[in-house]
C-alpha cells in the first residue's frame, strides 16, 4: 500500500516510518499506528486485568492481531494478507485520519460507511460532557 506523500511525514515520527498495523475491533478496517503511538495503546491493553473477558477478547484482537511494518523509501507499507482479508481490501484502499492512528478502509466499504454515518442525524445530547466545549 502507497502512502500518500502529505501523510508519509507525519507517520515517520520519531521511530523512522515503524509502524504497527492491527485490526479494528468494532469496523471491519485496519489500524494504522506508529510504533511509538502503539506502545502506549499496547502498555494500557497489557496493564488491564486479564480476568475480564471482554479484556481478553479486546487483547486477543488487537494485540493478537498487531503486525509490524515498515514504510520503504517510496513511502509503501506491506499489509499482511490475512489483514487485508479481515478488511477486505481487495484493490483500492483509503486512509482515514483519526489523530493518533489511521484507519485503512477497502474504498468501497468506506465510501458505504461514511455515506452511511452521513445519512444519520448527530444526537448533541448524547454527545460526551467532554466534548461539550467543543465548537465545530
């Protein structure tokens, strides 16, 4: 997969284009993060008590599933294909920024899911007390 050029900056950080790539455990896309950025979400997963089943079930898939790659001087990533099957990325695939991470998206399933998040009405009541500042 070929990164585009304005992100591949952003994605080399501090640990030189490693990056870790898992899957999603409530889409059916991939997680795109740099190494450094996993290594906190990693350290939190493992820090969780594993007599919780939910918290096993939740490392099992994304720390289970975690799969290091790294961007060559072309700015491309090999995805595993076990991955790529969970995502179904077939040809063409998307990233969508999420801050800390990026989700990769088979195009067509992402232009269903953002037609689809499009098509619902945001509920402000049920927004978080935290994002109750924020102005958009």
């Amino acid at each position: 997969m070929s990164i585009p050029t304005k992100l591949r900056g952003a994605l080399t950080g501090e640990s030189d284009g490693q990056l870790v790539v898992t899957i999603s455990p409530s889409d059916h896309c991939l997680l795109l993060y740099r190494l450094e950025d996993w290594d906190a979400v990693e350290k939190k997963l493992t820090s969780l008590p594993t007599l919780n089943a939910q918290v096993r079930q939740l490392k099992r898939m994304l720390i289970g599933h975690a799969d290091d790659c790294a961007m060559d001087g072309s700015g491309r990533i090999l995805v595993p294909q076990q991955l790529r099957e969970f995502a179904n990325i077939d040809r063409k695939a998307v990233l969508v920024g999420q801050g800390d991470k990026y989700e990769i998206w088979d195009e067509a399933h992402w232009v269903a899911q953002r037609e689809s998040l499009l098509a619902v009405e945001l509920d402000e009541s049920a927004l978080p007390i935290e994002l109750e500042s924020l102005s958009f």
